[in-house]
C-alpha cells in the first residue's frame, strides 16, 4: 500500500464525537467551503462496484470544482483501501476517511461524513451504487432555485432481469416547495438514496444516523422531513440501487426479521418521544405500524417456512403494545384494506385464517374480483372480504388510423382522481408514456393511444396502468384473449391479456 503521507495532508475537523479515524484529503477548509454539494459514501469491503460509484461522482454534469466527495472506509479488509488511495490521489475533490475498526453499522460512517462535510447542501451514495450524470445537479439546482431544504428524485433499482422505479410517489411529478405531509405514503421510502439535503438543517438541529444495523435511514429522515416546512420533487433520475446480484454484503440483508423489528422497536418509542404534532406522528408511526410491521412482517420467507410463528406472534404483540401510549387507533390509519384484515385476525387471535390469508394472497396470482354496491371486493373464505381501493375491466378495443381505442369500466373509492394511462416497460421502468384519460362519473372510462406517440419505445412488453392521487396505479382487467395487432412503420403493436389477465402491449421490431 502506498504510504498515507505521500497521499495528501492530514487534517481534523474542529470538533467531532468520534477519534478513531484517519483522514486524507488535499484541500484547506476555505477552499471545501466553496463547494456547493458534499457525497457521503460508506464503504465496506466494495471493491466489486467501488470504482463505478466513485467514477459516477467523477463525471457528474455539475463538474467536480463544485463537489466535495467524502468516502468513509469502515474497516474494509478487501481491496476498497487501495482504490480510496488511489482516487484520493488523482483527484482533489476526494476526500478519504480511513476507520480504524468497523464500527458495524452504516450510520457512523454516514456520521462521520456529515460532521466533515463543509458545502451548502448533503448527499448519500452507498458504495455499490451508481448516480445519473446529471442527478447531483438536477437536486441542486432545485434547492438553489426554491431554498428548500430537502430535494428527492427518481430512484431506480436494478436487477439482472431489468429496471424498475422505487418510491414513485417521490418522483411521480414535479412538485416545488410543498409540504412533506401533504404527499401520500412520504414516509414509506426513506432510504438515503437520490435526495439532497441542506446542511445547515442537520448541524443546526444535530440530526444524526442512530448507529444501528437497521432502520436507521428510517429515523435520521423522519427527524429531516420533520424539521422541513418545504419540499421539492422531480420526476428526473438522480440515483440507481444496484441489486444485480442480491449484494448480499449488505448489513440489511444480514439482519434477520427479528433483528430488524427490534430496531424499528427503537425508532417508534425515539419518534413518540418527539412529543410531534398529531398529523405528522400519525404519518410517521404508520409507516412503522403498518408497512413495517405488517406488511413486510408477515411477507417474509421465513414466515412462510417455519413452524415457530408464534415467535412473530410475540413480536409484533411487543410492537402493538407501544400503540396503547397514543390516543388513536393505529389501524385507522392503515392505508391498505388487507393489513386492516390481518390487523383484526390478530388481535382476534385467529393466527390460522392469517397465515391461510397470506397463503392464499401469495398463491393466488388472479384473485376475483366481485363488485357490490358499485365497490370492488376480493373475498377469502367466503366470509372475509377485503376491499380493493380500484379495479378496471376492460370492455372494448378499436384499431383505427394508427390509433387504439380502448374503453373500460372502473370501480372504486376515486373515480375522480383518475388522472392518466401509464405505459411502463415491464423491464426497464425509465422506458414509458403517459396519455390523458377520461372517467365519468359512472366509471365509463376511455382512452386514445396513438401509436405515433409509441415510436420512442424500444421492442418490448409494456403494462398498461390506470394511474390515480398523483401516483398510484392498477391495471385493466379482461378475460377476453383474442390479440389486436397493427403494423407501423416495420414495428408490430399487439394489444393482448398478460397472465395475470390484464390489458398489455407488446411492440416488435419487423426485419425487411
């Protein structure tokens, strides 16, 4: 290894709750005070895809004489030192942070980042992922426009069998200087991926990563969202989440259920302890109550396969217990009927019509759909019925003069709030049109997609989505099979019923 000495020169920072790093850096306070953004990267044995994300700040359309990138190695017993060296010796704007052990977890690292970080505003990027060129600058240049203090576009995972957006109502629209509270589901993607945060509110206010293995994102960015008045939102990429192959070196994906409720356990009793206002504690807890502790509870796995469920019975019981301090009834604040269902079995005690429930809903891909009273159910047992917010059944399709027809009949609680047609890759979430559609009020539903509008899209096989209240989304169903094709200019249109029964588009390239 290269000597440290002939890297750069040392230097600490004024004050810091931590001693047990080394820093190298070549740049005087003055001069990284110029910068407009800090990158904070955690890094722990990432040699696999270090260079990739080290090279995706490199190249940022921003340009580096306005970056400051800070990488924290963890104690890292692989080759990722010896890549730090050598990027904190070719460029200056690299600043390398060297652990003297590993402190087990990604919020001290991310700690360290923020106490050292010197511009105006604060960004993350685990070390085996990957930033759009432009992203740093697209969330800049927000802030710089509104003086928010918070910023967050599209994120994007990517996997071996394509692409697909996460946290779409983060990036569903361009939204500036709105309140946090008024986006739906805000606080149900809290990774610190493709946002941007200004860096006078966590020094001011000393928001800091609780140094857990999990869930620490989820606190760090309620104790954010609660001290921002305003927001921006763009539908822009800024941030690509690399599971191409599971990574499973990642401290999450070592973190068993149990361990992870044990955390989430730590994150509700700190954010009750904030004495917040009703609305925004509400919005907080139900992220913890609900989608942590239902949803993702009982869909893992494990859950499936073991003979001990009474361990997770346990759990979530220590988990609901904590809800007697409020004064309201958490599951009135459930956004999604079905963990209302799994709510009442298990407060009833009905542990095996819950686990036939989750067997069912996981095995039964294409669940009836009965419609009473003009609102759609899915029924489990005859005797359990579970409300579907909105379901669309196709009625007729019509190919003329390059255009396709197609019309439909929706139910549901938002017949108003239908706002479009998204036509979405099923493989790469960045490739997609969205069309204007009409409702009535009867939930006679049409929309025109000209396949002009179509030419841009690469040969694939597109879901077709009603989409409602800004970014939710569901498909059209029909139980007709017959195929609509049409043929423009050496690409086929076929309009056809996916496996799942639903309205889908296939678009092939013609040879000749």
């Amino acid at each position: 290894m290269k000597s440290l000495m002939n890297i750069g020169k040392w230097f600490k920072p004024h004050t810091s709750r931590y001693i047990d790093y080394t820093i190298i850096g070549d740049q005087d306070l003055k001069e990284r005070q110029s910068k407009l953004v800090t990158v904070i990267t955690p890094v722990f044995n990432a040699e696999k895809y270090l260079r990739k994300t080290i090279d995706s700040v490199v190249h940022q359309s921003l340009g580096t004489d306005k970056i400051e990138y800070i990488l924290v190695d963890d104690g890292s017993t692989d080759s990722s030192r010896d890549i730090l060296l050598d990027y904190s010796a070719r460029f200056d704007h690299i600043i390398v942070v060297f652990m003297k052990k590993n402190s087990g977890t990604p919020g001290r690292p991310r700690n360290i980042g923020i106490e050292l970080a010197s511009s105006k505003y604060i960004t993350f990027l685990d070390a085996d992922d990957w930033l759009e060129p432009t992203g740093i600058e697209s969330l800049a240049s927000i802030l710089e426009e509104t003086g928010d203090f918070y910023a967050v576009g599209k994120t994007v995972r990517v996997k071996e069998k394509g692409m697909s957006i996460i946290g779409e109502h983060e990036s569903c629209k361009e939204r500036r200087s709105v309140c946090p509270f008024t986006i739906p589901h805000i606080f149900h993607h809290l990774g610190p991926v493709g946002r941007m945060v200004k860096t006078e509110v966590l020094k001011s206010n000393q928001i800091f990563f609780p140094e857990m293995k999990f869930a620490e994102d989820k606190q760090f960015f309620m104790e954010v969202l609660a001290h921002c008045p305003s927001i921006s939102t763009t539908t822009k990429p800024v941030y690509f989440v690399n599971r191409s192959d599971n990574q499973k070196s990642r401290l999450s994906n070592q973190t068993n259920i149990m361990q992870k409720t044990n955390c989430n356990l730590k994150v509700i009793n700190h954010m009750m302890s904030k004495n917040l206002d009703s609305n925004k504690q509400k919005m907080m807890l139900n992220r913890l109550y609900e989608f942590d502790s239902i949803s993702r509870f009982f869909t893992t796995p494990h859950f499936q396969r073991t003979k001990l469920k009474r361990v997770y019975y346990h759990k979530l019981n220590q988990v609901l217990k904590t809800s007697k301090k409020l004064d309201y009834e958490v599951s009135e604040e459930f956004l999604q009927p079905m963990n209302k269902v799994v709510y009442q079995l298990f407060r009833e005690k009905k542990y095996r019509d819950l686990e036939n429930l989750y067997d069912w809903d996981r095995k039964e891909k294409v669940k009836e759909v009965s419609i009473q009273d003009g609102l759609p159910y899915i029924s489990f047992n005859r005797d359990i019925h579970i409300r579907v917010p909105m379901h669309a059944v196709f009625k007729e399709g019509h190919l003329s003069h390059n255009t396709y027809q197609l019309q439909f009949h929706v139910f549901g609680d938002y017949l108003d709030c239908v706002t479009d047609v998204l036509i979405r890759d099923t493989k790469n979430g960045l490739n997609e049109v969205t069309l204007p559609v009409v409702v009535d009020r009867g939930g006679n539903g049409i929309v025109e997609i000209d396949l002009l509008l179509l030419g841009h899209l690469p040969p694939s096989t597109y879901s077709i989505f009603l989409r409602y209240r800004d970014y939710l989304k569901f498909n059209i169903r029909t139980s007709i099979d017959e195929k609509e094709r049409h043929l423009l200019q050496n690409r086929q249109f076929t309009f056809f019923r996916t496996v799942f029964s639903n309205v889908g588009l296939k678009i092939e390239r013609l040879q000749g």
